[in-house]
C-alpha cells in the first residue's frame, strides 16, 4: 500500500515537472546539436546517469575467490538465522 502511494506521489512530481519545463533548448556535443524541451533533457540525463551507476556497481571484476566468500557467507548466515529459531 505504501509503495503504490509513493508511486502515485513520484508521478505527480514527474507530472508537474514536465508542466514546468516545457522550454525547447538546444544541445550541443561534438557536431551534433539536437533541441528539445528541458524536461526531456533532464529525464534523460537523469536516466544515463542511473544505468551508468548500475553498471558500476555491477562491479565484473570480481575475482571467483571474492564470489566464493561471499556465497559462504551467506550460508553461513542463513544457518545462524535457521539455529537462532
């Protein structure tokens, strides 16, 4: 029930947000320019922004030994809940 309150709340705010901003400007990078409201812009920098942390926090350079710890630790854990019952 709370989650979907937020949810409504976050599209709302996304809502009046768009409303606000609906100002074309004009992007430049390199020899591209491209020109669009500024809500877009910021949602779509905003979206980069987020993929490029999940990618690093994906963290691929993990050695098999570090997996391997963890995978037991967490057993280790699950067994500590199971005991504590």
């Amino acid at each position: 029930m709370v989650k979907n309150i937020l949810v409504v709340i976050l599209i709302i705010f996304t809502m009046i947000f768009s409303i606000q901003n609906v100002q074309t400007i004009e992007v430049k990078f390199l020899y591209y320019s491209i020109t669009l409201p500024r809500a877009i812009i910021l949602l779509a920098t905003l979206l980069l922004g987020v993929v490029i942390g999940y990618l690093i926090g994906l963290n691929p350079f993990k050695s098999k030994e570090e997996v391997k710890d963890k995978k037991e630790s967490d057993s280790e854990k699950e067994e500590v809940a199971e005991l504590s019952e």
